[in-house]
C-alpha cells in the first residue's frame, strides 16, 4: 500500500485551484473535468487531489494504492468500517473506510482501461 494522494474535497473547485496556484504557487499535473484537479507537492511523490464530488465537511484524507481493492476489501478485519464499498469511478476502482478513530481512508487501483494515473 502506497500513499498517493491527500485527498481534499471541496466545495467550489475554482477557488480552490486559485488558491493552490496563486497563494501556494502550485502547478497543476492533470485533470479530470473541471472537479478534479492533482498537484505535486514539492519534495514528495504524494500529489494533492482537489476534487468537487466529495463533502467538503469530510476534510482532508489519504488515497493509498493497492494492487487490488476488492481483494483489501474481502481481506479488512474489524475494527476497520467500510463506509463505501469497493466501485469504478472511471479511471479508478476505490472503497472508502474508517479507522478506529473515525479517520477516513481511501484505496484504490487503477482500471486496466486507464493507464497512468499516477
């Protein structure tokens, strides 16, 4: 497991991609439509991922890579609850879960059909 993204949701991607950019100095690496935005954080292979779809009242997460989310997910022991089971979001397959401490975590792989995400 490898984490790859801090995943922020955000409730008006425009602004949140000034921000980045213009306060932070931030450039962005790609894009998925217009709700999702990825940055490389300087000094890290992590990238920053803005994106629309999510609550912005979640704040911030981990988005690990793993080799096969369903095969974490049949695999999960107690005390971790799944909160989203494991469906595409085209170019990603991912589950969402919580740790004891209520902290969301997020896998994911990528579909075969979708190449070099990260």
């Amino acid at each position: 497991m490898n984490l790859t993204f801090m995943y922020h949701p955000v409730a008006d991607p425009g602004a949140a991609v000034a921000f980045q950019h213009d306060v932070l100095g931030l450039d962005a690496d790609w894009r998925e439509g217009t709700d999702t935005v990825v940055f490389s954080l300087p000094g890290t292979e992590v990238q920053l991922m803005l994106d629309a779809s999510g609550s912005s009242a979640a704040g911030p997460n981990g988005f690990y890579q793993v080799a096969d989310v369903d095969a974490f997910h049949a695999a999960r022991r107690d005390p971790v609850t799944c909160v989203e089971p494991p469906a595409d979001l085209p170019p990603i397959r991912c589950a969402a879960f919580r740790d004891p401490a209520g902290n969301l975590m997020r896998i994911f792989h990528e579909l075969a059909e979708h190449p070099g995400l990260a």
